[in-house]
C-alpha cells in the first residue's frame, strides 16, 4: 500500500472505528439528495449514528425523512469520528475553513466538475467506504492559511483559507499597486490585477491559471503568483510555508482592492491597507481510498497525456 510522506497512511489490519459520522452537503444541488439518501441508508445499516449538517442540508432536504439529526457546524467537529463532505472542491473548502480547528477527518464524494478534493465517485460510494470502515484508506494532512487585515495598526478583519488567499482589484481593467514583504524583507512593489499567495493545495486552483507551479501538498511551502503584473520580469516564487507574507496596498491607488480567501469569503480592503498571510497552526485532515494517487489525479483532471 502507498505510503504518504508523512506516515499518515493506514495498515489495512489496523481497524478503525467511526461510531458517528457527519454529513455535510453541497446547498442546493440538485443531485445531492440521492447520494445523500443512498449515504444514509449504508451508514444506518452499520449502525452507526449520522448527524447532519444543518447549514447545508436542512433547508434541501426538509421534506425527506432522512431519521436522522440535523445539527450546527461546531457540533459535527465536537462529536463526529468522520465527516464525509457530498458535492465539489468548493464544498470541501467550505468544510475545512469550518472544520480545521476540531481536527476530525474529512471524506469527498464528489459531485463537481474536478474534484482535486472529493475524490470519491457516487458510483463506487458503497465500495469505497466498506474499505474505509474497516480502516483500509490513506490519511493525510493539508495546511491552510490564516489572513489578517491591519488597518492603522489595528487587526480588522480575518478568516482562512485551504486553497489561496487573493489581494486583488475590484475593478475591471484596473491595476492596483502593492508592496510584498516576506518575513519583514521587502520584496517589491508591483503594478497588478493582484496578488495570488496560494498552498500547496492551492496550487492547482487560481495560482495554476495564473501560471504558478504545481506543488507536492507534501512539502511545507508557499505560492506567491502576480496577476497580470505590468511587468515582464516578475514570475511566480516559492517560498516557505512557515514564512509570514505581508501585502501593503499603495496610499494612491484609484481602484479598490479586496481580500477574497477561497474565492468564497471577500474582506474589503482600504488604501494603506496591510493583509498578513500566515499558516494556520492548525491543519486539516483529508481520508483517501487506498489506492488514491496524486499524479493519477493530475493525469485524470488535467488531461495529461491524452491527444487533443
């Protein structure tokens, strides 16, 4: 069995037990509440306790008799063994930024269009977790990022993010300008769309569109990919997962810029503006079928290799 680089793997004669399990699903999908139907009846049959997430899936499938509890977030981190996340990458994002500081493992079933994260198909639902819940599955970990925004010396704003946290224009077609220190050295001031400091995970996300490399989510390290900068010299780098990124937005800038982390949650920004960007202490645990491969996924969910 693949082993993950930092032992996170599970030996398949090592059970490991999940009385109960949490379900967390895409809001408003349409093809949720069959998988989530189907998910219901396994897990009952094994006995094992289900609760439900009330932000995503009370208000879809209130007219299913799913016998099962419907509760808030903070209560799928206190109690559940696992939690298993039905819908996209965007989903599981949502999930993690929730979840992270529980330190119970998530599962995707995914339901989007890539799923670099869900990485469970609806069709082998059944197959997989029979081999999960006997302990037979891979375990590993993901860091996520913690954003602050200073203003006059003075924390505003903040929130995390599994994939990348994003300093950008508002505008279209309006260039702001910045100034990237990394652990107090100055790096730069920039003319651009923006500003892309993204994980590992995120590396294949907005970074990867922008031109940023593809990164191992084994290694301890940091994206930092210019958006459509005005220059021709300035390329993405790597850096440092541990290092502290501090974006300093310019006193004279005619756009306004904002802080966007996952592309799902936007903090405004203000000219003098300082976003600090930092690994969060706490990272978050994703379960893979046995034979879940990373270069697989690459191969499968950007064509590699295949004649166009």
């Amino acid at each position: 069995m693949y082993s993950l680089p930092d032992n996170k793997s599970k030996s398949q004669n090592m059970a490991t037990i999940f009385n109960t399990i949490g379900i967390i699903g895409k809001h408003g999908a349409p093809n949720t509440g069959g998988v989530l139907k189907e998910l219901l009846v396994y897990l009952q049959q094994r006995q094992i306790r289900v609760l439900l997430d009330s932000l995503s899936l009370a208000a879809d499938n209130s007219r299913e008799n799913h016998q099962a509890d419907y509760v808030e977030r903070t209560v799928l981190g206190e109690s559940c063994d696992l939690i298993i996340v039905v819908g996209g990458d965007g989903t599981l994002l949502n999930a993690a930024r929730s979840l992270v500081d529980y330190d119970v493992p998530l599962l995707g079933i995914n339901l989007g269009r890539l799923g670099f994260l869900t990485d469970v198909a609806p069709s082998e639902l059944q197959q997989t977790l029979d081999k999960i819940l006997e302990g037979d599955y891979q375990e590993e970990e993901r860091s996520l990022l913690h954003a602050r925004v200073i203003r006059d010396h003075q924390q505003i704003n903040e929130s995390v993010a599994l994939n990348d946290v994003v300093v950008h224009t508002c505008n279209v077609a309006r260039m702001i300008e910045y100034e990237t220190y990394i652990n107090g050295q100055f790096i730069n001031i920039t003319r651009s769309d923006g500003l892309i400091v993204a994980t590992p995970t995120g590396s294949t996300a907005y970074a990867l569109s922008g031109g940023g490399p593809i990164v191992h989510p084994s290694l301890n390290a940091l994206v930092l990919v210019p958006i459509c900068p005005h220059t021709m010299s300035y390329r993405p780098i790597v850096v440092d997962a541990d290092s502290r990124v501090e974006i300093v937005l310019s006193e004279n800038n005619q756009a306004r810029a904002q802080c966007s982390c996952d592309g799902q949650i936007d903090l405004s920004l203000q000219n003098g503006d300082k976003v600090v960007i930092e690994k969060k202490e706490h990272a978050i645990r994703l379960v893979h079928p046995t034979d879940y491969n990373y270069y697989g996924i690459l191969r499968a969910k950007l064509h590699w290799g295949k004649r166009l």
